[in-house]
C-alpha cells in the first residue's frame, strides 16, 4: 500500500533523478488523482528557471565581483586605519580635556547594547508544534481537492521499515 | 602510467573554496561563482524576481555572501545559505517594486523541444507553476522551491532558513497542495 504523503515527500529525488518509483508507485501515480497531480507540479520545478539561468553573463558577473570584493578590501583596510587614528586621536583629546577640567562625579553608567543582529527569517506558527502536531497538520491537508478514485486511506501500519524511519526522522526535528 | 590510470582529481569542497578565498587565493570565489550562480539564478527567479534583475541579484549575493563568510556556519551548507541571501534580496526587490511580480514571458518562448506542441504545453505548465509561486506565502514559496527546484533535504532547508525540518516538511506539503489548485 502507498503512502501518499510519502510519495509526495520522495516526488522531488525522482525529479532530480537521485530516485526512481518503483512499480508499485509508478502503479499508484496512475491510479490516485492527487499524486499524479502533486507529480505535475513538483515535476515541472526543477525546470523552473533554466533559460534564466543559461542567459547569465558569469564572466562578466565574476569579474564585477571580483573588483567589488578587491575594493571593498581596500576600504576595509582603510577603515581599519581609520580607525585606529581615530581611536588616538580620541584618547589624546580626552587627555586634554581631562587635564584641562576639574573632576566630576561620574554619571549614571550608559547602558550599551551587545546584542546580536542575526538575521532572524519570520516563522510560521508551524516552528512551535511538536512532532504529532505537525502530522496532525499534514494529515488535515491530506484532505482531496475533488472527488478521487479513493483508495484506502494510508496509515502508518502499511508502511515499511526505511518508511517509517524516514516519517520518524522527519517529525523529530 | 598512463592517464587512465591515474587518480581522479579530487573536487574541491565549498568549504575548501571558501578556506582557498579566506587565505587569499581569488580563483576560490570563481569557482563558487561557476559552481552555484545557475542555481542561485533560478531561485531567484522562482522568487518573482524581475528577469531583468537577474545577474544584478546574483552578483550582490555572491558580494555579501563573501563579505558575510565570517557568519556562515560551516556545519550548513553554502548553497542553502547563499540562496537564503538571494531570497532577502529578492524580497527586498520585491519591496521596491511595491509588490508587482514579474513572471518572465521570454522564458517560455524559447522553443528548445522537438515537439513545438509538447514544448508549448511544458512552457504553459512552466508559465502556471511560476505564477502560482508567487501567490504562495514567502516560507511556503521557498520551502517548495528550495525541496522541488533545489532537490535540497528538510534538514538542509531547515538549517537554511532557521526552522524544522517537521515545519519544513509542512510547509511542502502546504505549497504542493496550493500550488495544485493554482495550476490545475
């Protein structure tokens, strides 16, 4: 018995052909409206692009960047530098205003921020679910779009060991 | 010896390439260049990106993707990081634009089959399948092209965009079921 969530899953290797169906898949591609439909669109994905792709000047994109990266270098050097004057600078300018001022008591302490700027990619609410609850959001897609040949609906019990390993894996996050 | 007999020349890593620019050798960045712009290019134009903007995208990923390298985790892969700079770039595009995508006509036009009717109908599919990406939410978008388009794992588009692979995998299943409704 297929899975049809599973097959949907593999659809994308055999796309990339790093996979093949097997007859019993190929069987059920013929059969179940769903997945022949699913297969269209994954199918067409790898493609997406190409002509895009194949029009890309990359010589004249690698020597651009090429010139970019080595000036950006350069300033990077520079910036350095520059900083590093600036940073004497500074000190010999609060040694002269030091000297050239009576001592006051300190001010309150300025608060500085550390704290890091990692990209942060917006989640879906999908982020916060444990691994039965995001079945359970698969299952509920399960759901078909028209009326189909309906088969048996697929259940875990019909899986097979490296199945149900690669379900596992995929719900432990 | 002869030729035939000799080892295989080893291929270089990305990690290896990105150690080769780190320690100054340029030709490191060249050959990442030449190794990952078509796929980087085909992202991007999944994304709705305008064609036109193409190589201009392409060209600044790779730009603060070298200028970023201290910031890339060697334990995830460069590829899925570098499209995950050319995805904010896109977006960032897409901001400018005012939210007006673009799907590429020139892209399908060009007949590259034996069969013009089975061309036109794979170009049609093609065109449908680019016009239905862009409806899609941005994390279910790239998820499904990052899986479908890329061929990546979930655990790789998780590491790529900072999620689950269990939320990875939702989020396929949620654009595969969309996009059959927006194509069909």
């Amino acid at each position: 018995m297929i899975n049809c969530e599973l097959l949907v899953d593999k659809m994308p290797l055999v796309a990339h052909r790093e996979a093949a169906w097997t007859p019993e898949e190929s069987a059920h591609l013929s059969d179940c409206a769903e997945c022949a439909a699913s297969w269209r669109v994954v199918s067409i994905a790898p493609r997406l692009g190409d002509m895009i792709a194949q029009r890309l000047d990359l010589p004249r994109i690698t020597r651009q960047l090429q010139d970019r990266l080595a000036r950006d270098r350069g300033a990077g050097r520079w910036k350095r530098t520059g900083w590093i004057t600036g940073l004497a600078a500074a000190a010999v300018l609060t040694v002269m205003v030091w000297n050239g001022t009576r001592h006051v008591p300190d001010a309150p302490g300025t608060a500085t921020s550390a704290s890091g700027s990692a990209l942060e990619v917006p989640l879906a609410e999908l982020e916060g679910l444990d691994g039965d609850q995001l079945q359970a959001v698969l299952e509920a897609l399960d759901a078909p779009l028209g009326a189909t040949g309906g088969g048996p609906s697929p259940s875990f019990g019909d899986l097979d060991d490296s199945q149900l390993e690669r379900v596992l894996r995929s719900l432990e996050g | 010896m002869p030729p035939s007999a000799l080892p295989p020349p080893a291929v270089p890593t990305d990690a290896d390439l990105v150690s080769a620019y780190r320690g100054g050798d340029e030709s490191g960045a060249s050959r990442l260049v030449a190794r990952h712009a078509a796929s980087l290019a085909r992202f991007i134009a999944g994304t709705g990106a305008d064609p036109g903007e193409i190589d201009d995208l392409v060209q600044e990923a790779f730009f603060r993707a070298f200028r970023a390298l201290d910031s890339w985790r060697g334990e995830s892969a460069f590829r899925g990081w570098l499209l995950t700079i050319g995805s904010n770039l896109a977006r960032d595009q897409y901001r400018r634009r005012k939210g007006r995508t673009v799907i590429s006509i020139d892209d399908h036009d060009v007949a590259t089959d034996h069969d013009p009717g089975a061309t036109l109908d794979a170009n049609e599919a093609e065109r449908n399948l680019a016009d239905g990406l862009t409806r899609l939410p941005r994390l279910q978008r790239e998820v499904f092209l990052l899986r479908a388009q890329q061929g990546m794992a979930y655990e790789e588009i998780a590491r790529s965009l900072d999620t689950t692979p269990g939320a990875a995998r939702v989020h396929y299943h949620h654009a595969v079921k969309r996009l059959k409704e927006l194509v069909a």
